[in-house]
C-alpha cells in the first residue's frame, strides 16, 4: 500500500486522477475529519476527471453505507446505484423512468427497473439483484461513511467484498471515511484489513484556501468575499462553507437594491458567526462576538483589565471585526434561528446604508482610531482631539454604542473640553432621527451605551419627544389607522377628560370624526390594558359633558355609541 500523510489537494486530484484513467483494478481510500469535504471534492474531481475523459471504466456507482443492514444490501445498493460514464454528475436525469432506463448497465438493469413497476413483482427483485451483482466488473465504486455503518455490517464483510470486486471482478474502488470516528472494537480491526486491502491510501486534509476553492460556487458574485473570509477564518469545514454560501445567496437576492458596501457586510459578519455556530470548538463563542466593543475593550485594556480569551481577540482583530451592531444582530438572529427576517433586515440596511452614505468623504472618526493605533507616541491630546472633531463632523456615522466608548475615552485620556456641548453637537447632527432612535429601553445594544453623560443625553432627547406630541393628532391618526403605538396610548392615557372635552369642541368636520373615533377605539377591546381604559373613561366622561350641553349634541354623541343617563324632561337652558 502506498501511503501518504497529509496532502495538498494540488497533489489528491492529479492522484485520483491516475487512478481513475488506469484500466488496473485497484483500492483507493481516502480519509479525513468530519466535514472537511470529501464527499463533495470526490464529486467534483470524479466530475471533472470525466469531462476531461480521465475515466477509463464505463460504469461508476456511489454508496453510502448509512443504513444498510447487511452484506446483500450492499451490493443491491451498487448494482442499483450503477451508471453509465456520461453520466456521472446527472443525477437529474435519474430521476425520471426514461433516464433510468437510458443509463442502465445491462438488460438486468432494465428488467429490474421496469420489475418494479408491475404489482407483486416486488418478491422477485431481490433475487433479480443478487443475480444483477454478478454481472457488474470494469466499474468504478465509491463506497461512503464506513465509519456510519451499522453494527449488524460486519466491517471485516465490508473489506472482503471490496477486496472481491478488486481482486475478481477488476473494479477500481475508492473508500471514503473518517477513521478518527470508529469505536474502539472497529478501529484495530479496521487498521489491520485496510492495510491488506488498500492501494493508496490518501488523507484529505484541505488547508482553508483549499477548502474555499473547492467548497464555494465560482459563479457566485460574492465569490472571491467568500474565499477570502474562508481563509482569514481559518474555515476548512465544507459543510460550513455550503451553508453559509446559501445564506449569503438569500442575502445578496435580498440586499440587491442597497449599496454594495451593505451586502459586503453583510457576508463578512455571516462568515464569523457561522464559523461560530457551525464550528464551536474551533471558532470565538457566539457570546463572546456578542459582547465585543472594541472601543470600550481599550478603555478597559487602559485601566488594567486584561482582555478575555486573547486568542478569540486576536482572530477577530486580524479578521477585522469590531463589534456586532444593529444590522449585524440580524443576521446573526439569521445564523442562529436558520431564516432571515426580511422586514427588519431592509429595515436595518436602510439605516446602515445612511450611516455610509453619512462618511462618504469624511473618514474622521476612522482616521482617529488610525492615530491611536499607529504609534506609541505620545500623542494623547491629538488622539482626544481628533475623536472629538470626529463626533461634531460625523455624528450620522457613529453609532450611540461607539459614540458611549468614544465618551469613556475622552475622559479617560483626561480631554480638556467640554463633553456637554460634545453631545449637543451629536444630538443636533441627528436632529431628524425618530424617536426610537433616542429610546435606548428599546435599541437592541442601548445596554451597551454605559457612559452616563451619553445616556442623560438620550434621555433629555427621548422626553422632548413627549412634550412635543399633539394629543389631537395622535387621536386623529388612531382614528384613521385604526391601529396604534402602545407608548402613544400611554400618553393619552395621561391626558385628563377635560383636555379630551377641549380638543373634541375645538375640531370640525373629518377631523373631529377622527378623533372621536380614536379615542373610543378602545370601547369593545378584549382584555385592554390600563391605558386602553383609561383613555375610554376619559373620553366617555368628556362625551358625556358634552351631550349635557344641549338636545341636539345629545344626539351627536347617541350616534356616536356612548350610552347616556337619560335625559332630563325639562333641562337647564344653555
């Protein structure tokens, strides 16, 4: 047998390649980790070797050993399983009456397939396909997830038949396993037979750019993103690569009306986390990525603290990543939960994709940190300096979570201005943003926003929002959406009937039906909240004063589904 330890895959395929364009029967076995592919790159080697006529046999079949029970499924299965040359990779073809027919081996094949199509033909196929076996010699067999069999498959059974159809049947044989994943019983004995059996024995061993070449789509337009975070990750799973390469497909189908550069982060973040989730015990934990800040860790780094799992730090510095924000949370709720939201992901993309647009041109706060990186002088003024122009130039590209860390800094590095009229400059740079953006209760990282100044800011922010709205309006607009926000109806519920009383005499026409109808929108609801009825008391309460005013505004709000007191016979004049 001819060994080999661990090979480059420029060296595996020219190797298959010999083996599959010699007429000589032979073993090939070819061992690996888990995952690493070599499945899928037999596939396309086998492919490839075919269209460049490198496939000396005529016949090819694939096993795969997981569930079968016993020696005569084994070989049913290869005779089932054989197909012409041509085609090797059609398994589409396959899968209709006249593909079968058409790539069949011999007229046993044929007859067993139309066999199955008669009723009670079935006690006969059995037989049909013992004999079948016989027939089958010149081919190649892959034979696939030895180390899966069942333990009623005797794996010294497994090794004859292999060594029976090399030996008497001159069938070149290839054996695809992870040999690190046998039982204790299995393993020596299987040591022992494969050495008598086997040929050449290679192991698939990819390093990351390998893995990449082989595992992602080349027409894929993300292609070289990919190949290029494979490597920088250290990803040799092609497992991983597979199913991140969908994911990243859905993404660039979804995101392809953003700017480009969303998409671009979108699948650089995609990579680590699937890293993380696919691959846990050779990737940072998903805990872990959720939790980094970068611009917080200096500060902590500054103070003493020594950072958590370095390792973890060091890979994800090198891979570029900083910290998870509002855009990457949801792809990360993606990787973990297996589907994407796409409401909050174009809704994410769109506030990311102005944050972009917001340092076109001014790459200030970046240039900053490049000054803190970059030397050991001592600089400190001019790093605090450059981060606070950074905040009054680019308040829109900076997130509340960068902007708390780049706060702790400045005072850290001791920074002589004024941090007040810091913030008031981000505040007013944003001046238009709504009033979830300030509500840090409801932001998906406002608990990473931990510098005190940066949350009274916010604070100060999100209750202007309060005093500024318009009772009337909000009214108005529940009335015509017929729906509402739950903290709109908290401040309705707020306002007294004898405000409801001014505002209902004060509006005409469809403003006022609005209105009404708002307020009461409420009535019938099941189990409502304590605003939903409060806001109903008061409105019926300021309804009721009104219809107390005269006969005939008694009889505006009657059509309005207030129930009254009855009326008095001979009321007070007005």
């Amino acid at each position: 047998m001819r060994q080999s330890g661990h090979m480059s895959i420029k060296i595996v395929q020219p190797e298959i390649e010999r083996f599959l364009s010699d007429k000589e029967p032979g073993v090939l076995v070819i061992a690996g980790k888990w995952g690493v592919g070599k499945t899928f790159a037999w596939n396309r080697f086998l492919k490839e070797a075919k269209e460049a006529g490198k496939v000396a046999a005529s016949y090819y079949a694939y096993v795969s050993l997981f569930g079968l029970g016993n020696l005569e499924e084994l070989k049913a299965a290869i005779f089932q399983n054989t197909v012409k040359r041509s085609d090797i990779g059609k398994t589409a073809d396959l899968e209709t009456l006249e593909g079968v027919v058409r790539s069949a081996p011999s007229l046993w094949r044929k007859g067993g397939t139309l066999a199955r199509l008669i009723p009670g033909a079935d006690r006969y196929l059995s037989t049909f396909e013992r004999v079948g076996f016989f027939w089958l010699r010149d081919q190649v067999i892959c034979i696939d997830d030895l180390e899966r069999k069942s333990r009623s498959l005797d794996i010294r059974d497994v090794l004859g038949l292999i060594s029976h159809l090399k030996e008497q049947r001159r069938c070149k044989v290839v054996l695809l396993l992870n040999d690190e994943k046998f039982g204790d019983e299995d393993s020596a004995e299987f040591r022992g037979q494969l050495e008598k059996v086997a040929d050449i024995m290679l192991r698939f061993d990819p390093t990351p750019a390998e893995a990449a070449g082989i595992g992602v789509d080349r027409n894929k337009s993300f292609h070289d993103e990919l190949r290029r975070h494979c490597e920088s990750l250290g990803i040799v799973n092609i497992r991983t690569i597979k199913r991140l390469e969908r994911v990243a497909t859905r993404l660039a189908e979804d995101l392809r009306e953003f700017d480009s550069r969303v998409l671009t982060q979108a699948i650089h973040s995609l990579m680590l986390f699937g890293f993380a989730k696919f691959q846990p015990g050779d990737a940072p934990s998903l805990e872990f990525i959720r939790g980094l800040n970068t611009y917080e860790a200096l500060v902590a780094e500054e103070e003493g603290h020594q950072p958590r799992r370095p390792e973890w730090k060091a890979l994800l510095t090198e891979y570029g990543f900083g910290q998870v924000d509002e855009f990457d949370a949801v792809i990360l709720s993606a990787v973990q939960e297996g589907h994407i939201d796409p409401d909050a992901l174009h809704e994410e993309a769109r506030k990311l994709e102005r944050r972009l647009q917001a340092s076109d041109g001014d790459h200030s706060f970046s240039q900053a940190w490049e000054v803190y990186h970059q030397s050991f002088d001592n600089n400190g003024d001019v790093v605090a300096e450059g981060l606070a122009e950074a905040v009054r130039r680019t308040p829109k590209a900076i997130s509340p979570m960068n902007l708390s860390s780049t706060i702790a800094l400045l005072k850290e590095l001791g920074w002589a201005g004024d941090v007040g009229e810091l913030l008031a400059a981000y505040t007013a740079g944003r001046e238009d943003e709504g009033k979830d953006f300030w509500d840090l209760a409801e932001n998906t990282f406002g608990g990473e926003v931990r510098d005190r100044d940066v949350r009274d800011a916010f604070a100060a922010k999100l209750a202007a929002f309060e005093e500024d709205k318009d009772p009337a309006n909000l009214l108005m607009e529940i009335g015509r959406a017929k729906g509402w926000n739950p903290a709109d109806v908290d401040f309705l519920a707020g306002r007294t009937a004898d405000e409801l009383y001014d505002i209902f005499k004060a509006l005409r026409g469809v403003e006022l039906k609005r209105a009404v109808a708002g307020a009461l929108m409420f009535k019938g609801t099941v189990n409502p909240s304590d605003s939903m009825r409060q806001v109903t008391d008061n409105a019926v309460a300021a309804l009721t004063r009104i219809a107390a005013e005269s006969p005939v505004n008694r009889r505006r709000v009657l059509q309005r589904g207030v129930e009254l007191p009855p009326a008095e016979e001979n009321p007070p004049p007005t």
